[in-house]
C-alpha cells in the first residue's frame, strides 16, 4: 500500500524520535531545573532558558564521544549538565552527589517525555493506509523503546538503534535498516526528523526521501531540501492506493 505526501508518492515511512516524535526538550529542561534549583537560586527565567539551552544544545561534543563509544550514556550526561552549571559558576562534586543529580534528572526527564500533538494524526492516517512506518534513532534500542512507550507510542514496532546495527546516524546503514524491517525501497521511504543533516540531508545521501521537520521556523538560506513545519504537513492525504 501507499500514501499520496507532499512529496510523492510513499510505501513506508521511518522517522527520528527525540524532538520528532517526543518533545524531548521539554523534557529535558524541565528535568533540569527541577534537579538544579537548589544549585541555583535565584536564577531568572532567561538564565533558565540559557541553562536548559547549554545542555540541550551542547557543543564540547560529549554525546558525539557516546556515539562512539568514548563515554557511557550517564557520563555523557553528567558531563553535560556540569558544562551547563559551570557555565553559571557552580561546581558539581564528584561522587554521591553528581550520582545523585544524574539519577534524579533521569528518573524526571522521563516522567516528562510526552508524544508532540501532531503525532497520533499521521500514524492514524499511515495505520488508514496500510503504510509501514517505524523509527530510526541515533541512541540505543532499548533506551529508546522504553521512551517510545512511556510517550504512549507503543504502536511503532519497528525500532533501529545504534546498537542494531552498530552504526549511527548519518551513516547509510541504519536508515537502511529501517528500510529492510519495513520490507520497502529506499527510493520510497520517506525519513522526517528535526535534525537538518542528520535527517534530511544523511536519509537523503542514503537514498531515502529525507525531509526536514523544521519546528521553530529556522531560516537556512543554502537549504534547498524538503521540509515541513509540522508532521502534519508530511500528508496530503490517507487514501490507500495500490
């Protein structure tokens, strides 16, 4: 079966999770300042935003020393949330106490993670179709299965994590794991996430239709890719054809 997108017609449909289909930042910066409140007093709502931004959008490239395979996830993070608060002058003790501040944030980040709005739409429409669709994630399977299913998205059974194939994004390999469990073509699969080169730029690269979920509106003069404002704008229509 198939879909009539925006942008052809498509057989399957894999997409990227954090801050694709799970509002991840969310998550994230609320976990943070519930952990951190006590580290900071009185910082005003613009140093929160900055605060939740050092981390989210960190650059000392500590998730890309996860990915391979310098650093273990938890130390990956907790390096992060200490560029984060030594930005602002404080100092996270090693030991119990950076022990406790990394399972603290976990055990809230994951009581916050929540589906975005958009989502039930278009996997209601690929379920009407009879379209395959699954997920393809730079972070590990199981991590990232327990995180679909805490965000009510248990219904996306196929999953490719870093682990499944011993790559990561935007390594042609693991979008074409995804392709492979769908049982599709590249050619037909359409892969939507939020990050510009991973997702449009490196699907497209491996032959997939890679399309941009550009949420805030960002302006990138030299991108002349696919691109959507919200999931909702990936479909025309949820007719199944042959």
């Amino acid at each position: 079966m198939a879909i009539a997108s925006s942008f052809g017609t498509i057989r399957g449909v894999l997409f990227d999770i954090d801050d694709t289909l799970v509002d991840l930042e969310y998550a994230m910066t609320t976990a943070l300042r519930d952990v951190s409140e006590h580290l900071l007093p009185g910082l005003d709502q613009a140093g929160w935003v900055k605060f939740g931004r050092i981390f989210t959008h960190e650059t000392t490239h500590f998730y890309d020393r996860y990915l391979a395979g310098e650093l273990t996830f938890n130390e990956q993070r907790l390096l992060r949330g200490r560029a984060a608060l030594g930005h602002f002058g404080v100092e996270l003790a090693e030991g119990e106490e950076s022990q406790a501040w990394v399972a603290e944030y976990h055990q809230r980040q994951t009581a916050y993670v929540r589906a975005f709005d958009d989502v039930s739409g278009v996997l209601d429409a690929l379920d009407a179709a009879g379209v395959p669709y699954g997920a393809v994630s730079n972070n590990v399977h199981d991590y990232q299965r327990a995180k679909l299913d805490g965000a009510g998205l248990e219904r996306i059974k196929v999953l490719v994590g870093t682990d499944t194939v011993g790559a990561a994004k935007p390594d042609p390999a693991i979008y074409l794991e995804g392709v492979r469990l769908l049982g599709t073509t590249p050619g037909e699969t359409l892969y939507v996430g939020d990050n510009r080169l991973l997702d449009a730029d490196g699907a497209c690269d491996a032959g997939l239709v890679g399309v941009w979920l550009n949420r805030t509106g960002e302006v990138v003069e030299d991108f002349a890719g696919r691109q959507v404002a919200s999931l909702s704008g990936l479909l025309l229509q949820a007719s199944a054809r042959t």
